[in-house]
C-alpha cells in the first residue's frame, strides 16, 4: 500500500487564479497563446469585481467563491528507487473570476469621435 | 202662387218681401253698367244636357203664343254661376230661379256668358211656354238640409237684387237682409258677392231694363187679379208639385193658372221620342224622360222672324243675334211682370212657398249615356267580363276564397278540394295546409297584384271582391299618404267583422291602390307598408292555437288586397315578402281587340277588326287608354280604321321618329309616295293634286321640309350627324368625279364642325347658331340620298365617336402610368402627355426593341449580352414589365405592362415594326433578367437603407455587382467572366438615389475590396469583427466570444490518471 504524501507548506502557497470564460481567447501571433507574452490584463474593480481587457475587448466579469476550493498540486517524483510519490501542493483555488458576458470594445479616442453609424 | 207649407219661416218670409219691395223704389231708369259687349264677348253657347227645373215658373210669352205650332225652341241659355247654384236651398228659390235663367238672355249677343253654365229655357211654342231646363239642380229639401236655409233665401234675395238694382243698392239690401236675418256670415258674404251682383247687372242694357221695367209695371194690374186666384190654391198641395209645366194661352194668368193644371206638357207630347231629328233628354221632377226635339236653325229664324214681325220691331229681324234678343226681352218681361206680382204676395204666401218649393226639390241626377267615359261604361261588371288574364283571374278568386270560412263561415270550396289548389307559388302549398289557424284564413293575408297601368288590376280587384260577396273600400295610398291616416282607415275596415255581419251588409274588402306610392318616410307609427305587415303576421301570432284572440291587439279578418305597378319598388320590399303577389299580364292583342270590337257594337261604331288589333298593339295591352282613344276617335269619325289610328296622334303613344326612320329619310331620294309621312306635306301634296301636277322639285322641297321638321324635332344634330357622317360613303349614290362628296366634306361637313364647336364652347352665346345644325344633314340628304334609301347600304349605327372615345381614355391611362413610373424629379417634371405621345414614345420604344435572338443566357455572346442588359436597365428606369398571361388562344404571351406599345397599333393591327424582341423565350429571358434584376435593387436598398448618401450610391453599385457576379457567373471560367462583366459594369450609367448619372469608380471597388477579404476569415467568426482591430493596429489578440452555450464538459477522470 503506497502512501501519497502531500507537502503543505502555507508559506510557500503562491495566488493561483482560475478564469472561466464564456469564448476563448485567441491570437494571430505565430507563436500563439503559447508563447509567454502579455495577452492582456485583469483588473480588480472597487466594487469586487473585475474586467478582463484584451486587445480592444474589455470583458467584464465577477469573483465567484467556488464550492469546493481547489489545490493545484506538483507531482513530486521519489527521490530514490522505491520511494514513494509525493505532491507538493502549489495552491489552494477558492474563487474565480467567471467572464461570461459579452466583450465591449475599447475604441481610440479619434475613432470615438467619428461619425456614428446609427 | 205657390202651394203653401206650414212650416215656412217667418223671417225669411219678411226678408223676402222686403226685398223685393226695394226694386220698386228704385227708378227704373237709372243705368245700369252698359258694357254688355264686353260680357258677351266672352260668352259661348253651351247647348248641354238638361233637366227640367220643376219649381221654375213657367215663362208665357205674347210672342211664342203666336208661334205655337213651331213645336219646340231651344233658347239658347239661361244660366248662373255655378258656384252659386250650391247655395240655393232657400225659400226663393222658384223666384231667384226663374229670374236667373232669364236674366243673362239680356246680353246683346245672346250667347251665354262662361260665368253661367248649364242651364237653359225650353220654350214650347204650342202653349207659349218656357221651362228652364238646369243641368244640375240640387236635390234637397228643406228637411234634410236645414243648414242651408239661412243662407239660401239671402242668396235668393241678392240674386234678385241683381237684376233690379244697382251694384251700390246691392250692397245695401245685402246688408239690409243680412240685419233682418241676423247672420253675420251672411252679412259679409253679402259684401263679398254685392260685387258680384254689380257684374251681373252690367249685362243689362239700360234700354232693355228700362223696357222691361215699363212691361212690368204695366201687367202689375193684372198680376194682382191672379195673385188673389193663386192664393186660392195655395193649400193645394198635389197641384204644386204638379205645377211644373201646364200650358196656357194666356200669359197674364201664368204662374196660378199653370199650377192648376196637371201636368199635361210632360206625358202627352214629350214622353215619347220624336220619329224624326235630333232631340234631347231630360227629365222632369219624379224623374220622368222627356224628349225635346231640336229645331234647325231655320226654324228658328222662322219664329224668331214672326215674332219680330209681331211685335213691329224690323230691327230684331236682321240678324239671328238680334232675334234672339227680341226672344230675351220678351222672356224679360214676363220675369219682371213675374217679380212683379210676388213682390206683392202676402208674407205668409211667400213663406209658403218657400217651403213648398223646398219639398218639391227632389230630382233624380240626369244620366246621360254620353257624358260617361267609356272607360267607366265599360267597366267589367263580372267575372266573366274581365280582359285580364284568366289565371290571374282565377288565383285572385281562388285565395279570395280562401277567406271564406273566415269572413262568411261557410267551408270554401279551395279548401275543400286541397288537390287543386292553385296557387302559384305551389312550393308552400303544404305547409298552407297544416298551417290553417282558427279562422282558416289563407296563409298570406295580403294579395299584391302588380303590372303595368291601365290593364284593369283595380277593376279585378273589385269585380273579384264583389263576386265574392264582399263590399270594397278603396284607399288610394297616393292620396292618404300617412301612415297614421291609412292606419284608422284600414283598422276600421278589416277588424269590425261582428258589425258589418249583423247590420246585414257586406263584409268589407280593403283595396289599396297605389300601394307603392306610400311613403317610406318613416311617422311615429312607422311607415305605412310596415304597418300593413305588421297587421298581417302581428294576426298570424294571434292566430297560433296558444294565444287566440288577445283582447287589443285584434287579427286581421278580412282580406286586403293591394295594388302596384312595380312589384319591386324598395317600399315593398317587406309587403313582397309576406304577401301574395300576382303579376297581372297585359291581355292579348287578340283578346282586347274582341273586347273593343263589342264596345264599338254596343256604341254603334263601325270599327274593321284589324284596325282594332293594331289600336290594342299600339297601347300595349292597355285597355284603359285602348278605350279612350276609341272613344275619342268614334267622336270624330264615324269608323274606326287603321288609317284612323294613324293620322289620329292620339293613339299613338311615341310620336317621335326615331334616329334610324330619320336617317332613312334622310339617305331616301323621295318620290311621292314617300311623301305620305307627314301630314302637313299630304295636305300640300293633295292641294298640288288638285291642281294637277306635282313636279319633281316640289316634292323634293315638301320632302326636304319634312326632314327638317323631323330633324328638329327629334333634337339629335350630333347623333344624326355622326351616323350620316359614318355611313355617307357606303351609300351607293352616284358620284362619279368625287365632286359632289368632295364638295360635301369641304363645305358642309367643316361648316357643321365649326357650327357645332362654337355651340359647345358657349352655349347660351352662340344661340342663333344652333338652327344652322340642320342644313349640313340635308345637305347629306341631297348629296348621298338614293332611291333605295337604307335597304342597300349596310348602314350601322354610329358608335366610332364612342370607340374613339374610349380609345383615348385607354391610350391617356397608359400614357399617365408610365409617367408616374419615371422615376427622376426632374423628368417627371418635364414629362407631360403631349411630350411623352410625341417625343418620348416613340424613341423609347425603338430603345426597347434592340436585336436580341438568342434565349439562352449562357449563349449570350458579348454584343447581344450588352443589348439584353441595356434593355434590362432601361425597362427597369421605366418600371416596365413583362407580365406573362394567356391570348386567345390560351398560349402563354409576355405582355409589356403597362403597354405602352399599344400606343402604336392602329386598330388592333400589329405594329408595323417589332416592339420589343417578339418572339416568346425571349420575352421570357427578358423577364426573368428583369426580376433579377429588380430583387438586387430591393435587397441593395434595403441594406443600404441607413447609410449615408455615398454609401447609398455605393451599395447601389455593389449590389449591381452582385448581381452581375450572380448573372454571368460561369463554372467553367469564373475569373474571366467576372472580369469581362467588371469591364462591362464601368461602361453602365447608373443613377444615384437622385436620379443623377453615377459613373462607377475603381475607387470605390477597391475600397471596399480590402475589408472585405480580411472580413472573410473572420466571417465565420461573430460580432467583434477584426476590423475594429484593426484600426487598433496593434492588438493582436482578441476574445472570442461564444454565444449562447458553454464549451465546458464535465469528463470522468480516475485516480489513476494522477498517478
């Protein structure tokens, strides 16, 4: 019978966030969303909520507390043979931030100024 | 005198005497207004029917004494005013009476003035005695019509009073006899005819009165010896009243003498017949005929020439006017020696008199067979006499029956034989029966016979109801025409059944005639049809077993019958519904003319049966006026012929010519036959005749006239003009050299063109103008006319005028709609109906008929397809249409819409150059390009609908270029069509949302082609187009939106993935 042994150490908790979207959040850069780059930013609001800004989309959206948190855990090989695998939990997820709203769109200021359509 | 009743008045008695003491007061000299000519002037002798005036004293005169073998002598006239003979019912009335029938014989000329009528002297020469004949007496006696006596004497007195006086001592004994009487009415009835009386005085001649006055003052002696001989008699009742006519040689003893003596004039000499000559009825007081034979004029110049003679005066003797006015002033002298003797009668006498004469007035009205109309005479009496038809007849009578248990009690034979029943309207001839209610009444109560005037519908009403027991009452609703009224009327009559039976009279039958005259207006009570069917069905819920006889609102228990000319005038509608309606049809020619052919027998008219036929043919059935005109034809010929019905206009009901006799007349070269038209052109022609000789221009300008009288009176110029004008040239008349047309064109037609023109354009100014309207016909009439006439030339009547008219109507809406599809401000603006017919059609069409052979669009090769677009283009800018329906034939055909090439066919012929491609799959390609076409546009302006004005002309372009994409779009080589139609596209001129020519620019292409590829990818993607983006420059990240679901999927994962 193996044992899992979970390394919990509160003062090496890192701050996760977990983002739930209604869309998917794409580019046209060759590297893709792979490449670590600054995609965007999330904003927290005054009033607890946040807003998700890309390119000239703004997606608002809320901190939602999750039901049951979440631990983002990093598989520890054993150190020797015949040791056995532990996990070191990185972080403990207990809300997220749900964008399910429809983006607005952040226009230039000379654009703003153009003659409407309607 | 006077036979003496014991009931005379008192006052009038008094009133009577008075009077007829101020005469006497009066100087007899005195004038009276001498204006006799004038009067007589107007007089006409009316020798009319008369009836023996029983109370009159019989005149006596010295001079017919002496002609006593000369029989009978009508004077002409001794009459009075109507309007006064109403009022006599008074005590003077045998006074008043004989002085009147004497007092106008004054007038010079001895004619009868028109203020008097109908009364007349029958003088009998053998006893000298004159009776005064009246057409109309009153027959009442004091008794009965006691109302009258007050007004009667004073009437009496005043009539009296005119002869005797002056107009001013008229008015002062009128009003002198009005304070004795005491009436006020009286009295200002007095005033009223004082004037009156002055207007009968003036046809005295002063000379006449003043002679007459003298002869009267003179037998006043002698007078008096026989008043006290009269008075004698006065009780003897039986001698008055046989007082009537006695002769006596003795002209001094008349009045007493006479009414002793039995009336002996009247059975002896006169009641027969006379073998010989003509004679006139009368009848005397107990309604006895006595016939008076009429002497000849001769005769009576003879006497009149021996009194003349008799009494020295060769002045009287000249002329028969003077003869006679020696007659009247003998007759003048008796009346005033009359007058004369009354005037001193006692009050007592007079008062006698008065009431005897009163008892003595009962005469029986004259009937004279020929003052009835035959229409009346002739009326059917009985069943069998009716001319209508016989069905009708019988289904009057038969649901007439039908009442019979209802009104009389008794079990009618209809319904005791319910097989043969004949109803028309058979379908509810069942339910009929089941139907019947308590009183077995049929179940329609009301009959509505309905046709056409005069065919007897009322008489078969009446003879019908009295067949059948019941008695009538008429309602003529064109005269009662309120509801209320007719309501009290027709109530009375048909719900007093109990009364009517057991005063033993008649059942009465209600006849309404003239039903459809009633008014629709609506009164309080509704309008009188409605309240008929509410009489007739209200009894029929009555009459339903459950509730009999519900006290006020009472069944209809009689039968009414109404009548109607037109069965379907909207008043009747609810009556039509609920009644039964029998159409009564004009009676056969056949049938009438035996019914004319028995009244001419019965009167003595010779009639040739077909003359008849044709008199019933020409009323139409009409027995009424068939009647009147035979009788007015048989009192001015003796036979009735058809000759007779046609120079007699009476007969004939349309008088008129009618346009096509007219233009036969007009295109008929006459000869003298022809000439039998009109009858002012006979009378000339027989004039001619007698002379001998007729020549051929005579009768051409007797003809010409007769044209003339036609044309004007038919009033027809532009119709009559129009047909000669259509068929002048298909008369075969000879012209050789076209002179004579030519000369009728240039001449007679323009001048009927501008006559007519200047009439129409200001009627009311160019009056003289409108007699010319005639000569251009006749000059038709000389030019074209032919011995043949209309029987040759296939003449029609004129309708090209209406054709053309029409015609024009047709070509300015098709004109007027392709006007309202131009499109542009500016051309609608310019655009008239003058400008498109003439300038704008005829280059349009020519732009619509381009060379187009091929029907397949693929085949179209480069020239043709530009030709097929332009044509596209163009039909669009216009907004015509190709719409496919069937031709005659029933082949499916593309017509232009609106079709504008109509325009230019003359008369349905086909255009003489192809309008359009002609031939079908063309039209079809045409077609079908069009819609295409028209749908691009559509969608182009709707999208473009909110953008602004470059962005419109854009989209504009852009949607042709779609379109033209989608039209030429080849599998095979896409590229290079599109290009080829891109090159084609720069070419077009296409206009902008105002109407201006767009040019298409590259520009505006390319600008637009950028987005539009880069939009491609992100097509399939939604909102957030990348073209924001890209005016960002420089994001290149965006968030995909997902609408309306979730990606997110919940998937099992075990432990031992963890692992």
């Amino acid at each position: 019978m193996s044992q899992i042994e979970f390394a919990y150490d509160k003062a090496k908790l890192r701050e996760f966030c977990l983002i739930e979207t209604q869309g998917s959040l794409e580019t046209d850069r060759p590297g893709g969303l792979r490449g670590q780059q600054r995609f965007g930013q999330i904003e927290r609001l005054a009033d607890g909520k946040v807003q998700m800004l890309v390119g000239v989309h703004r997606v608002p959206g809320s901190v939602v507390q999750l039901k049951k948190p979440l631990a983002v855990l990093i598989k520890q090989p054993p150190a020797e043979e015949g040791g056995d695998t532990s996990y070191r939990i990185e972080a403990i997820i207990r809300d997220k931030f749900m964008f399910k709203v429809r983006p607005d769109v952040i226009l230039q200021q000379e654009l703003v100024n153009m003659p409407s359509v309607s | 005198m006077h036979p003496t009743n014991d009931s005379g008045d008192f006052g009038n008695a008094l009133l009577s005497s008075s009077l007829l003491r101020a005469p006497s007061s009066l100087p007899p000299q005195k004038p009276a207004a001498a204006n006799s000519g004038a009067q007589g002037a107007g007089m006409s002798s009316r020798l009319q029917p008369a009836d023996v005036f029983p109370d009159t004293y019989d005149e006596e005169d010295d001079c017919m004494e002496d002609s006593a073998s000369n029989g009978l002598t009508l004077l002409p006239t001794a009459q009075y005013s109507d309007d006064e003979d109403e009022d006599d019912g008074g005590g003077l009335q045998g006074i008043y009476h004989s002085l009147n029938a004497l007092l106008p014989k004054h007038a010079p000329n001895a004619a009868t003035s028109s203020v008097f009528a109908d009364a007349r002297v029958v003088c009998d020469p053998h006893t000298g005695q004159a009776t005064l004949l009246r057409s109309t007496p009153t027959p009442f006696s004091m008794d009965e019509r006691g109302d009258e006596y007050d007004l009667s004497p004073a009437d009496a007195a005043l009539k009296l009073t005119r002869v005797l006086t002056e107009p001013l001592d008229a008015v002062r004994e009128g009003q002198h006899i009005a304070n004795i009487i005491g009436h006020k009415s009286v009295a200002s009835e007095m005033k009223d005819k004082a004037g009156l009386a002055a207007r009968s005085l003036a046809i005295f001649g002063p000379e006449e009165q003043y002679r007459a006055y003298q002869a009267a003052i003179d037998r006043q002696a002698q007078l008096d010896e026989e008043m006290a001989h009269s008075k004698r008699q006065k009780h003897d009742h039986s001698a008055a009243t046989e007082s009537l006519v006695s002769p006596l040689p003795n002209p001094i003893s008349t009045a007493s003498a006479r009414s002793r003596e039995p009336q002996q004039f009247g059975h002896s000499k006169y009641s027969l017949p006379p073998e010989s000559g003509d004679f006139i009825t009368c009848r005397n007081a107990r309604g006895k005929s006595l016939y008076f034979a009429l002497r000849s004029d001769i005769d009576l110049s003879k006497q009149a020439d021996r009194i003349a003679s008799l009494r020295g005066d060769a002045r009287m003797s000249s002329s028969q006017v003077n003869r006679v006015v020696a007659d009247i002033e003998t007759e003048l002298d008796t009346a005033l020696a009359l007058r004369d003797s009354e005037r001193d009668m006692e009050m007592l006498d007079l008062a006698d008199t008065i009431t005897s004469t009163q008892s003595t007035r009962s005469i029986p009205k004259p009937v004279l067979a020929e003052s009835r109309l035959w229409v009346d005479k002739y009326r059917a009496q009985t069943f069998l006499d009716l001319v209508s038809d016989e069905r009708t007849n019988r289904a009057v009578m038969q649901w007439l029956k039908e009442w019979d248990f209802c009104v009389f009690g008794r079990e009618s034979a209809a319904a005791k034989r319910p097989p043969t029943h004949a109803r028309s309207s058979t379908k509810d001839s069942a339910v009929h029966f089941e139907n019947k209610d308590k009183w077995k009444r049929p179940q329609r109560r009301i009959l509505l016979l309905s046709g056409p005037p005069g065919l007897g519908k009322t008489t078969l009403a009446h003879v019908v109801a009295r067949q059948a027991g019941y008695g009538t009452v008429e309602i003529n609703a064109s005269d009662d025409r309120t509801a209320a009224k007719i309501k009290d009327r027709v109530l009375g009559v048909t719900q007093t059944h109990s009364v009517g039976m057991t005063a033993g009279s008649k059942p009465q039958l209600l006849i309404i005639d003239e039903v459809d005259g009633a008014s629709a207006a609506q009164s309080a009570q509704g309008d009188f049809i409605s309240m008929l069917v509410k009489l007739a069905t209200n009894a029929e819920e009555k009459g339903a077993p459950t509730k009999k006889r519900r006290g006020d609102q009472r069944p209809l228990l009689r039968p009414i019958i109404c009548i109607c000319n037109n069965v379907y005038a909207p008043v009747l509608r609810p009556l039509r519904q609920i009644a039964q309606c029998y159409h009564v049809y004009p009676p056969t020619s056949a049938r009438l003319a035996k019914r004319l052919e028995e009244v001419c027998e019965t009167e003595g008219v010779a009639a040739d049966s077909w003359g008849l036929v044709e008199l019933a043919k020409q009323n139409e059935g009409d027995i009424r006026s068939c009647l009147n005109s035979l009788q007015i034809i048989s009192a001015r010929a003796q036979k009735v012929d058809s000759d007779c019905l046609k120079t007699a206009s009476i007969g004939v009901k349309d008088v008129q010519r009618s346009l096509f006799a007219i233009w036969a007349m007009l295109f008929t070269r006459p000869d003298a036959s022809s000439l039998t038209f009109s009858r002012s052109a006979r009378s000339s022609l027989g004039k001619r005749n007698a002379n001998g000789h007729m020549g051929n221009a005579s009768i051409d300008r007797e003809y010409s006239r007769m044209i003339l009288d036609s044309i004007r009176s038919s009033g027809e110029h532009e119709r009559l003009m129009q047909g000669c004008f259509e068929n002048y040239l298909r008369m075969e008349f000879r012209d050789l050299t076209h002179t004579k047309v030519s000369s009728l064109c240039s001449d007679w037609f323009e001048f009927y063109d501008l006559v007519d023109t200047t009439c129409r354009k200001n009627p009311s100014g160019s009056e003289g103008l409108f007699a010319y309207l005639d000569y251009p016909l006749l000059a038709v009439h000389r030019t074209c006319s032919t011995p043949m006439g209309l029987s040759r030339g296939d003449f029609e009547y004129p309708h090209s005028e209406f054709e053309a008219f029409q015609g024009r109507q047709a070509a300015l809406g098709i004109i007027q709609s392709l006007m309202s599809s131009a499109t542009s401000a500016r051309t609608q603006s310019t655009l008239t109906v003058n400008v498109v017919a003439l300038d704008l059609l005829d280059y349009l069409l020519h732009i619509l008929s381009p060379q187009l052979v091929t029907s397949n669009k693929h085949l179209l090769k480069g020239e043709e397809r530009n030709r097929l677009y332009r044509l596209v283009e163009v039909m669009n800018a216009w907004e015509l249409s190709l719409v496919q329906n069937k031709d005659d034939n029933g082949q499916f055909i593309y017509r232009l819409e609106p079709p504008i090439d109509r325009l230019f066919g003359f008369t349905a012929q086909r255009p003489s150059r192809p309008i359009m491609p002609m031939r079908y799959p063309v039209r079809q390609l045409v077609s079908q390009e069009l819609e295409i076409l028209r749908v691009a546009h559509l969608a182009a302006k709707s999208s473009t609908e909110p953008s602004d004005i470059s962005g419109a002309a854009d989209a504009k372009e852009l949607s042709k270029r779609d379109y033209l994409t989608k039209l030429f779009a080849d599998p095979l080589a896409p590229a290079k069509k599109c290009h080829a139609v891109d090159g084609e596209g720069d070419e077009l001129s296409v206009k902008d949302f105002f109407g201006r020519i767009v040019t298409k620019k590259k520009a505006s292409a390319s600008l637009l082609g950028g987005p539009n590829k880069e939009a491609g990818k992100a097509r399939d993607g939604v909102g957030a187009s990348s073209r924001a983006g890209d005016s960002m420059g420089r994001s290149h990240e965006w968030f995909h939106f997902f609408e309306g679901f979730s990606n997110a999927v919940s998937k099992p994962t075990q432990v031992k993935e963890l692992l």
